[in-house]
C-alpha cells in the first residue's frame, strides 16, 4: 500500500430540522493511501454522498460540518479558504459527482467546461488544453469527441454525460478521486470500459480511489477495502474479501443477503429487517 494521503478523523454533518438538528455523519473516520480503493457502501439515505462532499468542504448552508478534520498530506482541507481550497478541489482530490446534469454549467459548452478546469490548474494554452480535453473525452469512450467539445449538456444523453462528467474530474490528474457512483447512468458495456479506465490510471498514478456505490458486485471487481454505512455511522470496516466473505455485522450480511444473484430466482426478494437497523445504530452509537 502507498503513502497515507488523505486521513479522515471523527468527521460529523448536520442539518437543521424542524425538530432540531439532524447528524446525518456522525464520528466518520478512515483512512485513504496512494493507489487503494476504498468502497463506501450503503442503502440510500446512509450518509456516503455527505460524507463525499465533505472531503471538499462542498457541503453548502444551512448544512454543517460540526466535528472533525479531513488532513490531506497532514493539512486540514476543512480550515483551507479561498485560492488554497481552490487548488484542492480538482488537481489535488477530483470528484465524480452523482447528477452531472446538475454538475455541468448549462449555458457552456462541455469543451469550454474543461479547457477553464484545465487552466484553471495547469500553465498551459488554449489549444494545449483543447487537445487534452478531446484526449479526455476520447478516454471515457465518447464518439466523435471533437463534436461532444461543441455541444451543450442538454445535447447529451445521460450516459454521454456521465462520461463527460468523468472526463472533467481526470483532466487535472488528481491524486485523489473520489467516484460517487459513477458508472450509475451507463450500460454495462461502458460501465465495463469505465471501470477498467479507473483502475488503468490507479494502476500508472498512483491515484487513490474513493468509490461510492449501491452496486455490490461493483465494489467487489474494484476495491481493496470497504466501509458500510447506516444512519450517517460506519458499521463495519476491512479488506473487500473478508467483509464480503465473512461480514461481522448483522447489517452488513443483510445488505449481502439482499442483493439479487445471477441464475436466482426469487418469488420475492429479501428485505433487511427493522431488527437488523436497530442493530446497526445502536451499534454505532454504542461505540461512538
């Protein structure tokens, strides 16, 4: 395993309710090295998203970071302002986000999109970063990407514009990526070919991976380790194979147990129980 890049300590979110406060990441910690992925599993509602967002200090009002620090190379992204946040977000930590239609500025061309992302972290020209930007979209198995350069976002099917959203988040060549379920728009053919491409750049970079996802044969084909998450808490935590293998968490081998298998045939699929998920945040909370 590479050198430690990116540690996260006690990381803890909230938004204010009618009720009052909500934690939606309560006490995240984990650590991410040069060239491992690191899988972040979950129903929907678990926290994986927020926790994500946080690692850029992305999380907009009336939300709040409230506890923690994120140490990237042993400084606090968390207390980084202005041209040094700046810096971070795209050629330090590069982010695959979920809706690239909400992503991808609407009255820009996506070539105009990435040129800017490219100069905005390289010294180099337009045309310099036009090719590259063509070599990007080219990588993400786009066709015809000159024409993709001229289009609009509203142009672009959904698929088209997972993988342009992918190619804006390697341009800068980021150490750290983080893929918020990133190949969720696209068949599997192409989710295949995106696949590959992440783990060919882990492979040549040394680029460390934080891959989120409800796919769980996906993070089986990808990641070195994985966090389970319920409620905003980390349940279970380790290597791909031995959680998957052998979950130590009633929550964790409910998940397992709940996804479909191929060549199964089911009258009805498995649910988790509500015994299960009072297990998993008594748990949580017990130990935080």
């Amino acid at each position: 395993m590479g050198d430690l890049l990116v540690q996260v300590e006690d990381l803890s979110v909230r938004f204010p309710t009618e009720n009052g406060p909500r934690t939606v990441v309560d006490g995240v910690s984990f650590d991410l090295h040069a060239g491992e992925v690191l899988g972040i599993v979950g129903e929907s509602g678990s926290g994986k998203s927020i926790t994500s967002l946080s690692l850029l200090n992305l999380i907009d009002e009336p939300g709040e970071i409230f506890s923690g620090r994120v140490l990237l190379d042993g400084e606090d992204v968390l207390k980084m302002k202005g041209t040094a946040l700046q810096k971070v977000r795209g050629s330090e930590i590069g982010m695959i986000f979920q809706e690239p239609m909400r992503s991808l500025n609407p009255v820009f061309t996506v070539g105009k999109q990435m040129i800017e992302t490219i100069r905005a972290h390289e010294s180099v020209s337009v045309g310099d970063a036009h090719d590259q930007s063509v070599e990007w979209l080219r990588r993400v198995g786009l066709p015809n990407p000159d024409r993709i350069m001229r289009s609009y976002p509203h142009e672009m099917s959904g698929g088209m514009l997972q993988r342009a959203m992918i190619a804006v988040a390697l341009c800068c060549h980021p150490r750290v990526l983080i893929a918020d379920e990133p190949t969720t728009a696209l068949d599997v053919t192409i989710q295949a070919q995106i696949i590959d491409l992440l783990l060919d750049l882990r492979d040549e970079t040394g680029m460390a991976m934080l891959f989120i996802t409800h796919d769980l044969g996906v993070i089986a084909e990808v990641a070195d380790s994985v966090l389970v998450m319920y409620g905003g808490h980390v349940v279970e935590r380790g290597d791909v194979f031995s959680v998957f293998e052998n979950p130590q968490h009633p929550y964790t081998d409910a998940l397992l147990k709940a996804r479909p298998m191929p060549g199964q045939r089911l009258d009805r699929l498995p649910t988790i129980s509500d015994e299960v998920r009072r297990l998993a945040l008594a748990g949580a909370e017990a130990s935080a």
